[in-house]
C-alpha cells in the first residue's frame, strides 16, 4: 500500500479528509449493520436531536505505524466502554463495545494510506462519535441515532511539540459537581470555547480548571489530564468525579509503577501545593504527554523547576516509555495493543 504523498513531520492538529468513514444507524430500537462510505458530509433534519440539544458524545484514539511496520491502535476497549458510559448520561443507546472495536479497525484499515510513517512524528487520529439524528423539539432524547467513526493524520496537539508551556487559571468552571465532566459528551466542550478563547488571547495554551464547588482543587484542562511530579520523584493525579478519566493518564499510572518503580498517587491536589511539585505535564491522546513549564494564577507565577526548554526528567521518562509501548519499542501490558495490519 502506497503512503498518501503527505510532509507527515510538518503536521499540526488539523482536520483532513481522509479517504473512508464508518457509520451504523440506529433506528426503531436497533443498530444497523453499519458500513464504509466515501462522503465526509452529513445531511440532517433541521431539528435533529444533536442541533437543538447537543445530544452527541464522542472518543479519541489513535492509530500508529510501530518500528516493525504494522498498524495499530492503544487499549480501544477502554475508548468503547468510555463510550458506552457516556451515551448512558445523555440517554443514548450504546453502541455495543465489539462493534465499536470492529467499526475502529476497518476504518483504519480502510485509510491505511493515511496513517503516518513511523519516526515521522505523526499519528492517525481516529474520531468515533455518535449523535441524535431525528427530530426533537421538546427537550427529550432523540429516537434515531447515527454512529460514526472517522480519521484524519495529526501531528502535535500543541504548537512545539515536546517544548514546555505556559497555561492559566481559569475563571470559568469546566464541570459541575454531579454534572458531566466525567463523559466525553461534546457539551463540555462546547462550553470551554469561551474559556479557551480569552486564553488563547492573553497568549496561553491551555486552561487550568478548579472543581466548580471550592475552587481549590485542581481538575483538569480542555482537553487533558494533569500528572505532577513530586520532588521525590512520586507521580500526583488529580482524582476528582467531574474529570474525563482519561486512559493515557490510568496508562501512565500503570507505567510508572510497573516499568520506572515510581510511587503513584490519585488524590485530590489542592492549587496551593501545586507550587511544590517539580514537574508537571498534561496527559491525553492528542496531547499525549505535554510538560507545563509555567501556571499563572492572576498574574502570580507558579514556575516549575524544570523550566521552559525540556520537558522535566521524569516526566521524560514517562513519555519516553508509554510512546515506545505504542510504537513497538518496548514491550505492552496484555491487551495494551491492537493490531489492525
Ligand atoms: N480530559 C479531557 C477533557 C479530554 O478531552 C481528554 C481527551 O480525550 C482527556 C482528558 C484525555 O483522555 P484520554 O487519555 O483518554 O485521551
Ligand atoms: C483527545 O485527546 O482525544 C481529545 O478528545 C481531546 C480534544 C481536546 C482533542
């Protein structure tokens, strides 16, 4: 198979058309066989259920090149059950956890041209997402759903790559206490832009979110887990019920301890402590794991240690290991890796 002619090591985190789609109706109480199709676009009644209420949920995994040249997609059974309890909140069928499997590996496998070179730097990021198709005008759940997955090359979330940056405490809340912040509903989402606008224009990358109740409490940002790195090397995590549980974040906890024989903490971390950690990065598919070199907290710095060229070592280390698990480099976990080719 002929790679797409692509300057894969120039990429940005961008939306390009790649080549095929996967997508399953459900109406009158079932899914449908589901299939490949050509066309990105979709047609929808004016008052679908998505339009008016925003009843979409989605995922985001990716799909990688490894050393020896096969194609394959990280821990995907956590994406379709993370699906699956998200369609739950927002009063969705489920799409069941072995199609959603299936539907990932034959839209990969379908726009193989597409997925980066290894060593290139770039990655197939693949988008499921499923949403209410017929018409709702009373607030209440749709009765027909579409299911769909598609893929589109990427290269770092972040401008830079690997170089540390500079995010803000925000003023806005990203989730409420027993709200939605713990499902990739596209909702929360939607209520970030504001938050990430404003961001973007006093020059920062990302936000900082505080638990809504105290705003004391770390949660996360847009779009990623926090990890921080304790002066003596332990690995903190916010825990927190309004956070996305994010599987880069459970995978690097697992590689921490039982790859490196780091200490690891889930625990609550309060904004005040923040300033003692050495290290600290966020954690996601797209971001994969990005150093934070600076927090600012109306206009009080907090500088971490390891500064605003490199990531901090053992933030390093942990990058270094999950990245070689996903590119074959170094062995996985049972189950940790799905072979599509
Ligand atoms: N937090 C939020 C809000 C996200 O959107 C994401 C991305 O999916 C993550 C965390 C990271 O989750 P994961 O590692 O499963 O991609
Ligand atoms: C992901 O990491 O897959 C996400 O969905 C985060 C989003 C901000 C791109």
């Amino acid at each position: 198979m002929e790679k797409k002619n692509i300057d894969w090591s120039n990429l940005g985190f961008g939306y390009i058309e790649t080549d095929k789609r996967y997508v399953a109706n459900y109406k009158d109480g079932k899914w449908d066989d589901g299939e490949l199709i050509s066309d990105a676009n979709i047609v929808l009644n004016e008052c679908a259920g998505v339009l008016q209420y925003a009843q979409t949920v989605f995922e985001g995994l990716k799909a990688y090149t490894t050393e020896d040249g096969r194609i394959v997609t990280f821990r995907p059974d956590l994406n379709a059950q993370r699906m699956e309890d998200s369609a739950k909140r927002l009063e969705m069928p489920v799409f069941p956890k072995e199609r959603f499997v299936d539907a990932v590996t034959k839209t990969v496998k379908a726009n193989a041209a597409w997925v980066p070179p290894y060593g290139s730097g770039a990655t197939l990021y693949i988008r499921p997402y499923m949403f209410g198709s017929d018409s709702v005008i009373g607030v209440s759940p749709a009765n027909e759903y579409q299911f769909r997955v598609f893929t589109t090359p990427v290269g770092p979330y972040f401008k830079g790559g690997a170089k540390p940056i500079t995010i803000k405490i925000s003023d806005f809340d990203r989730a409420a206490p027993h709200g939605t912040g713990h499902i990739k509903a596209g909702l929360n989402y939607a209520m970030s832009l504001h938050a990430i606008v404003r961001a973007h224009e006093e020059g920062y990358a990302e936000n900082m979110y505080l638990d809504a109740a105290t705003r004391t409490k770390v949660e996360e940002t847009g779009g990623a887990n926090f990890i921080f790195i304790t002066k003596d090397k332990k690995v903190v995590t916010p825990k927190s019920s309004s956070i996305l549980p994010s599987i880069t974040r459970r995978s690097l906890l697992y590689v921490a301890k039982e790859y490196l024989g780091l200490e690891t903490e889930e625990r609550e971390v309060y904004l005040d402590e923040v300033k003692d950690f050495a290290e600290c990065g966020l954690c996601g598919t797209a971001a994969v794991v990005s150093p934070v070199g600076k927090i600012v907290d109306h206009g009080k710095e907090i500088c971490f240690a390891s500064g605003m060229e490199e990531m901090g070592p053992v933030t390093k280390q942990l990058y270094d290991t999950l990245t070689g698990i996903q590119m074959g480099r170094i062995e996985a976990p049972e189950g940790w890796i799905h072979v599509i080719e």
